[in-house]
C-alpha cells in the first residue's frame, strides 16, 4: 500500500537502495572492463586472488631462471666458439708438424715452418684467453663450473669448467703449452724430422683428443640448456593461460552487462524521481 506521509516515503527508500545497488553492479563492471580482470583485489574474491598471486610469483621467478639460463648459454656459447676454432686451427698445426717432419728440408726452410708453427699456437692460446662471456671463461687455467637454476625446485644445470685444477694436466691450456715446449727442439738439427714426429704421435694426438672430448662435452650442456629454456617457454604460457582462466573478465559478457546495467540505472532514477513525486500530490489534497 502507498504511504500518504510526508514524513516517511517507504517507495522512495526502496527505489534508492535498488539504485545504489544497480551503482554498485555498475561500478564493478566498469571496473572490470577497465582493468581487464575479473578479480583484481582480495574483495572480489580473496582466495582466488591469493592463488592468483602465487602463480603470478611462479611467472616472476620462472623469468629469472629463464634469464640465467640464457646467461650461461652466452658463456657456454663463447666457450664453445673458441674450442671450434682451436679444433679448425689444428689442421694447419697438423699440416705444420708434418711439413717439420719431413727430413728434406732445410734448416732455413724448417725455422720458417716452425715460425708458421709458433704463430698457431700462440693464437689457439689467444682463442682461449678470448672465449670469455659476462666475466666467466669456462676455457682458462683454474677456471669454476657454471651451475644455474633450472625450475623452480633449485635443480641445477652445469657448464663444465674445461680446464679446472684438479685436471690440469689434461687442460687445453696445459696442451697446448706442452707441444709448444715439445716442438722446440725441431728447428735445425738432423733429428728434427724424427723429433717432430714423435710430437704428432704424443703431445698433438692428446691435444686433439682434449679438443674433441671438450667440443662434445660443450655441445651436451648447451644442447641441455636449449631444451631447459625451451621447456620453460611451455610452462610460462601455460601457467599465464592458467592464470588468465582465474583472474581475466569475459569482456564480451561484461559489455553486455554493462549496458544492462546502465538502462536499469536511468530506470532507476526514474523510478526515484516519481517515488519522490509523491508528497507533492499530499500538497495538491491539502489545497482543496
């Protein structure tokens, strides 16, 4: 029943709190279409958010590990690039000693072969001075494993150090030193031919070996690396995919929404103006 008080305007009250309520709906929905989220806070859905929040830390830190991972492959990358060019510098040393070995020549052809020589050793020692990323050589003398996070468990990936102390005796920089100092003895005497050959057969043989054991121990650990990042790719997308099913609004039902929203507010309005309308028809009853 309509109420005749002036005081008192029950229809009015109920006309403004389904107002504020529609405003309230409304600012919601504008908010989500601003944002693009349909929780955005702990007070649209406080659990939601806190598992929102959480994944979104995974995202963070899968980040970092993704960005270290890439960093150690720089170094392994570098490494990697000298021992190739030490390996594609060991042919002429091969073709080097061999000239050397050769009993025909001259002692004045022999010291230019040997200067040849030299040269090559000294720059397959610069390839190794020079395979440096970020600080780090995983080539030079007591040089340290490169261990990086790889998940979020604190699982570690290493780039072995190729010539560490404890394997000095086999390091490229060890070998590479070892036939400089055996090929000294090479340049002018009639046993040069012979020594020379004996240092194809030892120390040229175990520094080719080192090369190639170092080539395929670099390539399996970057190789590892490669497929850990890639891997990490996967997950990211697929833990923003997960996320976004949480936390993203549905923009198309939220337009929708929206302008549902926004005729029921002017209704709303309406509806108010007329419920205030009515103490004025008491007016109208007071006047006759």
């Amino acid at each position: 029943m309509a109420s005749s008080s002036i005081i008192t305007n029950p229809e009015a009250f109920v006309a403004l709190r389904n107002l504020e309520r529609t405003n309230e709906s409304l600012s919601k929905t504008q908010q989500r279409i601003s944002t693009g989220l349909k929780v955005s806070s702990a007070q649209d859905d406080a659990s939601n958010f806190a598992i929102a929040q959480g994944i979104r830390g995974d995202v963070k830190a899968l980040g970092a590990i993704t960005q270290g991972l890439n960093n150690s492959k720089g170094i392994g990358n570098v490494a990697l690039a000298g021992v190739t060019a030490i390996s594609d510098l060991l042919t002429d040393v091969r073709q080097k000693l061999t000239e050397l070995a050769n009993g025909g020549i001259t002692s004045a052809q022999r010291a230019i072969i040997k200067a040849d020589f030299d040269k090559l050793l000294s720059q397959a020692m610069s390839f190794v001075d020079n395979a440096n990323f970020n600080g780090r050589n995983l080539l030079v003398s007591n040089a340290s494993d490169v261990n990086t996070i790889s998940n979020l468990n604190g699982t570690n990936l290493t780039l072995s150090a190729q010539s560490t102390a404890a394997a000095s005796a086999g390091s490229l920089v060890h070998l590479i030193r070892s036939l400089a100092g055996a090929a000294i003895g090479v340049t002018g005497a009639a046993t040069d031919a012979a020594n020379a050959q004996s240092v194809i057969v030892a120390e040229y043989k175990s520094l080719e070996t080192q090369v190639n054991t170092t080539l395929g121990a670099l390539g399996s650990e970057i190789r590892a690396l490669n497929f850990q990042t890639d891997f990490l790719s996967t997950v990211v997308d697929s833990t923003e995919v997960g996320l976004g099913n949480i936390v993203d609004a549905d923009l198309a039902r939220e337009s929708a929404e929206l302008t549902a929203l926004q005729v029921r507010q002017q209704l709303g309005v309406q509806v108010l103006g007329i419920a205030n309308q009515q103490p004025q028809i008491l007016l109208g009853l007071l006047g006759q």
